[in-house]
C-alpha cells in the first residue's frame, strides 16, 4: 500500500518537474529514470558492504556514482552535466545488465535548468533500494494521478489483497506461477516470498520472533531448487513501461533473469500453448476505446477485455492447476451473452469459490466493486457446489485515505477457502462469512450469477423501532435554482464534490464563482443542517452535515440534499445512520457498475434506516459526538507527535568522540554469509528493516556482537542509531557500535543521533549522504548538558512516546464503541 511518505515525495518530484516537463507522461519518464539512476548505485554500495566491488558504476562508469553527483563540491551546473551525460551513456555501459541498459535507452534530460535538476535529484535521493517495493508504489501512484490507470481499467491491486490471494492459492517450490496482466509484479513477488517462507527452517529460527521477513530466508531449498523456482515464475504485460518495470522490480527482489515479457494475451497467440499450475492476476477491467479484435482461439467470443482475460486463465491452467483473479462486478451478474457463457464455462470447469470484496477496496485509485475469482481444477472434480465468500472488512476502512482498522476478515476468510480446497466434502461454514451452493441451483435461470447474496437468506432485522425510508423522513433535494438567473454577475459559493473530505465527511469549503459562469452542476440549494450525500461513488461515505454554509450555498447534483423532517429525525442521527457499513451497503447494491458506480435519486429515497424516537436519538447523537472527539484528537496526537529535544544554549557543544567510541564491525565476503546459522548478520539493508537476513557460523571477538540494549549506527546508505533489541547478532562493518561513556546516557545519545540523522540527510553536506567517515562524526558537536537533565529528558521523552502509542489504542477502542452504539440501533449485539 502506498505509505504517506512515498506519496508525499512523488507529489514533490512532480511539482519541482512540471514548470519544466509539463507533459506528464513524460514526468513519469524523468522520475522513473532516476529512480532506478539511484537504486543501481544503492546495489553497488550494498556489494562493497559484502565485501565485493562495484559493477554499474565502476571504471570510466565510476564518476557517475550517486554519491559523486550529489557531492556539495559539485556546482549545480556540474551536476547538469553530469547527470545528463550518465543517462545518455548508460545504455553503452557494460557493467549493467540488459535490462537496465533498456531502461535508459534513448533516455535525455529534456530541460537545461541546474536549479530544477539539483532539488528533484535531492527528492530522489530519498529512496532507497532496502525499500524497493516502493518503486513499484511510486510508478503506479503517478500512474493514477495522471488518470491512464483508470483510462485502461488497471488499478493496482492493494498488498494485502494480493497476499492474502497469495496465501489462499499457496504455491508450492516445484510449480510454474503466472501473472498474464502483471503489472510491476506484485503478484509474482509475494509469490515468490510465500514460498520462501513456507520453505523454511522454522526449527531454526523458532527463538528469534521478527517481522517483515525474518524467518523467510528459504534456507530448507537447495541452490538448483532456487535457481528453478525463480525460472518458473513469469509475467507478461502489454505495457513495454510495465515490463520494464517489473523486471527491474524483480531484480530488486532477487531474480537475476527475471522473466518478464512484453505480449498481448488477448490479440497474440504465440504462447497459446504455454500452461501454469497457479495463475495469480488482476487483469485490466475495461477494454481500450478503440476495442479489441481477440485471435479465434479463446473458448468464450468476447470484445470485453475481462471477459477475454478470465477466459485465458481458466483455459492456460495445468489438468490440476489453481488461479486467483480479481474481476469487476460485470463478470459477476451482467446479463451480456458472454458474461453468461464464461460464467457457465466457469462453473462447468473449474470454479470453486467467489470472494465478494468490499467497495472500496481499490481507493483511492477507483471505487469500484470487485470479486476473487478462486478455480481450482483438481478440487472441482470432487465438489459440484460452489463456495461463497463475503469479506466485509478488509483491514482497512473504505475511504480515500484507507486507513488501518481492527478485526479484518481476511485471516477467517483464508482459513475457511483453505479448509475448502483442502476437503470440500467435509467442509463447515459458518453460513454468515461462508456458504457452498449446488451449481445446479446456480445454473438453474440460465445466467448463471455468481453474486454470492442470490444464494444467501435475508438477514433478519432484530431492532426494536421501525424501519423507515429516507423518503419518508426527509425531503430529497429541495430547492432547485438557475445560478445564471438567481446570481448574475455575483459570487455565490459552489459546493462540489471535492469539498467533502471522503471517509471523514469533512467539509473543506466550497468555491466561490459568478452566477454566470456558473458550472451546469451547480443546481441544488443547501443550507444549514442539511445533509449532503453523494451519490456518487457513495463506498467513499463524501457525506456530510452543513453547519451555517454561506445563504448563497449551492451543492452539486452529484449529491442528494436531504433535509431532515424537524418533528421525525435529527440531521446529527441522520448523518451516522448513512455512514454506518448497512447503509453504505445499500447505496453500493444500488450503483451501477462502471468505474465511478453512481446511485440516483430515487434509490436515495428508498435508502432504510431505523428509526428511534426523538429523545433516543439525542442520546446516540451525544454518545457518538463524544467518541468521535475523542477519536479526533488521539489522531492528532498521531499525526503531530515527533520527540524534541529543547536546547538550552548553555550547554556546551562536544565532539563525540570525547564522549563515545565507536567500534566497527566485521567485513565480509558473500561467500562467508549462509542462509542459515547459529548467529544473525545484521547489514545496513535490513538495520531498520529486518529483511533478507544472512548468517554466520564464525566464532568472533565480543566486540564484534551487538547484544540486547546496545547502541549502534549505521555510517553507510542507511544512516541512523537503532537500539538493538534482537538476539545476539553480528553486526557488519557498515555499522557501529556506539560504547558511551559516564558522562552520557546511552538513549539520549540515541535520541541526539536520531535528530542529527535527519539533519545531515537535509544539508547534504559535512559528512557524506552515502558514506560517513568514523572521523568525521567522531569531530560532530552534540549538546552535552549534565547527566541528571539527560535522564530527565530521556523520561519525558518515553513518558510521551507511552501516550502516544496509547493512543492507537484508545481509537481502536472508541472507533469499536462508534460502531457498537449503531449496532445496537440496528438490534445487532455487540
């Protein structure tokens, strides 16, 4: 998932280019260029940390190294040229592999502006190969920002949607996995990482309790198992941007010949006869507007592109083969001749299983509603049911912003489509989550709909008030008006749907325009305590409650304005009713199907909700009100908390080595670090991480061990202090271990590295951004103020960071009491 920070940086590359690339494919270009400039230089330093040498930036290559070009004693115009000559020369480069030499081919820099170059470059600076999934991240976040993700129906698919695809399909080491549509390789990557991890010495690493890949070092596989895996996991893509891409996102990951390949599933048919055991996709949900003319070979005659997509897969599976695919709802229900012939082909051949995902799960990228196809050939010889998979929450909420939530279904949901492939004749499901339905009764109306509600029995409503509908209780969109004729020539404040904030209902202020120049949108009244819904794309919950808006107001027909009946409902009660999940659910049965699913208003008027007296509703709105002001300041604790140290200009100002040592780890060759052994090797690429570990059999000196509680550093590429928490480990000689002295407490000493670390990777100069020298930061100034107010700044400091992890958990507690008090509403126990 794209984290903040990517994001935030990204946006920074495209606002520092665009005065000077306004194109924005090619910003895409520039910024993927050097991206990839960097990671290759990241490599290099990562070779020299294993005791090898450089390979892409080395011989007459070597002066266009990142920590050359970034070196303070280059003028912005040397950097110009520089770089610009390293992009044009790199494809003649024999130390770098084909496909990065296809990378930069034909590569320029299409500006001339040192100034512009030298602030993006100091952006780009900022990514790092020990984080190469980000790669991927960035491309397709600008790729959805320039909207060509959206114009082919390509949404990329959230990590944790493709994990838990990955998990249910568990590929095993001696099969062949693809990815048709594939993307930056996402699905192969996680592939390859579950296989990893279910190929390993657990026995070997049960005492060391990690995250993110510790205990995934794949040490049980042999070295011609590795080298035969990596050869049977392969991807192709229509995308020449896409492959190249991935391929190089693969390379990060560890595949030396990443196989990758530029070819169109759908109008080539070269490859017809090629099969998989496991199939893993989220091909393109739309067709290209110019359509497509398919070879004759698919079994399905179909223009639709998911049609075609899904019909290949099922098609290229092995006699016992399995796949995985996200479709849109179209392949579900729509009523087309081809939807119903692959939905009947489906059934007949290999379906097994079809997990509904919530509405929201592609934000903010799309809206749109989608299912997992799960085939699996072998298991559906021994079935003739199918089963139904309901995932109400993914993990995430379902707004823009996606954030975290509690009690996910999908661990449940794994476990139940495990136990179903495992043994479909003695599966148990809970009939609520999962439920296995006769493909007779399926294929009985001949459309063969795969919408999983069909099947289910209404759910019983236990409230104890009435259910009403809207219509009954509101006026739906007023006041109508002409701003031409009611305005003239005078502002009025035009309130679209960007002025909502969406999950949070947020409103953010409308836009003033003139009467005149009007947008034809601009056509519903609002005032104060009306409800703005909009109806489009409503999974984004953009609704909101208009407190004292300007007497000018006007809302867009992209929402339903609802004004609430004064003697029957509270427009408080109303807002938190339409936002609870039952609602949202109505809105999201209700939509069409396209990418930007949209309800209008007379499915607004039939949208239910209970409706309790007038003094009850008081009462749930003050409860509600309560948690959520709760809710909104744990947030900006959350956002705002970093630890500060206040200097006093008193202190005097000490290099550190009059107060610390530092002491250098061991060096090593590649070929001295296992894949397992009786002690960890801890690198600069997993010092923050805990990533791609290696291992030692080495009997060593003691200084060459971290143990629980020390200090260390890391001088190269990483750069920062971390207090080792972990077994007793072997650090490398890219690290150091920081022995203080009596007149300095270790964790303030770590603090002050940990806000110096920032700084020099802002000033980009004293100590190197790549490599620090010990004597260099043996001569760096520190404020040393008596031991009695280091202590005492230590335990403010974790005294703060105890509450602001606190409040993680009180907003998982109250957002649990929000969603209680509604539950009760509906008669649903808590």
């Amino acid at each position: 998932m794209l984290d903040a920070d990517t994001k935030r940086r990204i946006d920074s590359c495209r606002d520092i280019l665009v005065g000077k690339v306004p194109d924005p494919k090619s910003q895409v270009e520039q910024i993927t260029i050097a991206l990839i400039y960097k990671f290759m230089d990241d490599m290099d330093a990562e070779a020299e940390e294993l005791g090898g040498t450089r390979s892409f930036f080395a011989g007459d290559y070597a002066r266009f190294g990142w920590a050359q070009l970034m070196s303070p004693s280059l003028s912005s115009f040397e950097v110009l040229n520089v770089y610009s000559e390293a992009i044009a020369s790199m494809p003649k480069n024999p130390g770098v592999p084909a496909l990065f030499r296809d990378i930069f081919k034909n590569a320029y820099l299409p500006y001339r502006d040192p100034e512009t170059l030298k602030s993006f470059l100091k952006e780009i600076n900022y990514f790092s190969y020990d984080h190469s999934e980000r790669l991927g991240d960035a491309f397709e976040y600008l790729l959805s920002v320039l909207g060509s993700q959206g114009d082919a129906g390509q949404f990329r698919t959230p990590r944790h949607i493709i994990d838990f695809m990955v998990e249910v399909m568990d590929p095993k080491k001696n099969e062949t996995i693809l990815d048709p549509a594939c993307g930056t390789a996402g699905f192969l990557i996680s592939a390859w990482k579950h296989i990893l991890k279910t190929n390993t010495n657990a026995h070997q690493n049960s005492s060391i309790q990690w995250n993110d890949g510790f205990n995934k070092t794949g040490d049980l596989l042999t070295h011609d198992e590795r080298i035969r895996l990596a050869n049977s996991i392969h991807g192709y893509d229509i995308s020449p941007d896409m492959v190249r891409l991935s391929l190089v996102n693969l390379y990060l990951h560890g595949f030396t010949h990443p196989r990758v390949e530029e070819y169109d599933t759908l109008t080539q048919d070269d490859k017809w006869n090629e099969v998989a055991d496991v199939i893993l996709a989220n091909p393109p949900f739309m067709s290209p507007k110019g359509g497509i003319k398919p070879h004759k070979r698919f079994t399905v005659q179909a223009s639709r592109s998911e049609v075609l997509f899904v019909d290949y897969m099922a098609e290229h599976l092995t006699a016992t083969g399995r796949a995985a695919i996200v479709v849109p709802e179209g392949i579900i229900f729509q009523s087309g001749t081809a939807y119903k012939a692959l939905r009947k082909m489906l059934v007949d051949t290999s379906l097994v299983a079809v997990v509904s995902l919530p509405a929201g799960v592609f934000n903010p990228y799309s809206g749109v509603k989608t299912s997992i196809l799960i085939l699996d050939k072998r298991v559906h010889k021994q079935t003739d049911k199918v089963l139904f998979v309901k995932v109400g929450n993914d993990g995430f909420n379902l707004g823009a912003q996606r954030r975290a939530v509690v009690n996910s279904d999908l661990p449940e949901a794994t476990r139940l489509l495990r136990s179903w492939m495992t043994a479909p004749d003695k599966f148990e499901g809970d009939g609520v989550m999962a439920q296995a339905v006769d493909c007779g009764r399926i294929g009985e109306s001949g459309d063969f709909n795969l919408s999983g509600e069909r099947y289910t029995a209404s759910k019983q409503i236990a409230t104890a008030f009435p259910i009403v509908a809207l219509r009954d209780i509101c006026e739906i969109n007023p006041e109508s008006l002409d701003p031409a004729k009611e305005f003239g020539d005078d502002h009025f404040e035009y309130i679209d749907i960007a002025a909502i904030e969406n999950e949070t209902g947020i409103f953010l202020g409308g836009t003033l325009t003139t009467g005149i120049e009007a947008p034809s949108r601009a056509r519903r009244k609002a005032r104060h305590l009306d409800v703005l819904l909009s109806t489009v794309r409503p999974n984004l919950r953009a609704f909101a409650l208009l407190r004292n808006p300007p007497p000018s107001a006007v809302a867009s027909t992209g929402f339903a304005v609802l004004r609430s009946r004064v003697d029957c409902v509270l427009p408080g009660y109303l807002i938190w009713l339409l936002r609870c999940d039952r609602c949202v659910e109505q809105m999201v049965a209700m939509s069409g199907k396209g990418a930007y699913p949209s309800i209008n208003s007379s499915d607004v008027e039939t949208i239910q909700i209970p409706l309790p007296p007038l003094e009850v509703q008081h009462q749930i709105v003050a409860e509600i009100e309560g948690y959520q002001k709760i809710i909104d300041g744990a947030r900006q604790v959350l956002d705002n908390y970093k630890p500060r140290i206040v200097m006093n200009p008193n202190w005097p100002m000490v290099e550190l080595g009059q107060f610390a040592r530092l002491i250098n780890g061991r060096a090593y060759k590649q070929e001295e670090l296992l894949p397992s052994g009786p002690t960890p090797v801890l690198r600069v690429g997993n010092f923050f991480s805990n990533r791609g570990w290696y291992y030692s059999d080495l009997e060593l000196e003691d200084d060459k061990y971290c143990d629980v509680g020390d200090l260390l550093y890391a001088w190269s590429a990483s750069f920062g202090p971390r207090i080792w928490e972990g077994p007793r480990a072997i650090y490398h000689y890219h690290i150091w271990k920081v022995q203080v002295t009596a007149r300095i407490e270790k964790k303030f000493l770590y603090y002050l590295l940990e806000l110096d670390s920032v700084n020099i990777k802002a000033e980009g100069s004293g100590i190197a951004m790549v490599h620090a020298t010990k004597g260099g930061m043996e001569k760096r100034k520190f404020p040393l103020p008596d031991l009695e107010t280091q202590r005492a700044i230590v335990a403010e400091i974790e005294a703060e960071q105890a509450l602001v992890n606190a409040n993680r958990e009180l907003i998982r507690r109250m957002e649990a009491k929000v969603k209680a008090a509604i539950d009760r509403v509906w008669g649903v126990a808590s």
